[in-house]
C-alpha cells in the first residue's frame, strides 16, 4: 500500500519511459484520435482495451494511456493493472503529454 501512496505524490519522467520504450496507448475514440495524436501513439478506445490486449504481449513494458482530459486514460490505466501490467502510467490528456515524452 505504501508503493501505491508513494507513486501518487512522485513525478513521472515520462521522456525517460520513451527511453525504455514506453507504449503510448491513445483511449480517445477513433474520431478524437484522427482530429490530433501523440505521434507513434496507439488508438484503442478505452471501451475496447481488453479485447486489444493480446496485442500488448509484455508486462513489464512501460505503458502510458492517456485521453482528452485523464479520466478514460485513468480507467485504463486500472484495467491494464488489474491485468498485470507492471508499468502503467496515466499520462492525462494528449496534448498535455505530448510535451512531455520528447
């Protein structure tokens, strides 16, 4: 429980994930994601995320989701943990983030 604590409170590098090739999960619907997108992001609207996770193959890959404003991201982020996912991060909203990982 502390680790969960201690992960809300400390920043993310999110330019240091890409280092370790992070996947960047977009869960806009495919309307949003054609209108703008993070560049090598991918499309999986967060109502599909669990069939598409066969595609997602390792675990302990570092894996951002985000959105519009961080609410879907952060439902994906708990279905991609529930999963066993090791390394999710909630990247918020798109634009926001894509800053962020360059």
């Amino acid at each position: 429980m502390f680790d969960a604590i201690k992960n809300l409170f400390t920043p993310v590098d999110y330019s240091e994930l890409m280092k370790r090739k992070a996947i960047i999960i977009d869960v806009r619907s495919r309307g949003e994601f054609q209108s703008g997108h993070i560049e090598g992001s991918i499309n999986c609207p967060v109502d599909e995320l669990e069939k598409h996770l066969s595609k997602l193959k390792d675990k302990d890959q570092p894996i951002i989701t985000c959105c519009a404003s961080g609410m879907r991201s952060g439902m994906a982020k708990r279905t991609l943990v529930a999963k066993g996912y090791k390394e999710v991060y909630n990247g918020g909203g798109w634009s926001g983030l894509n800053g962020k990982v360059k």
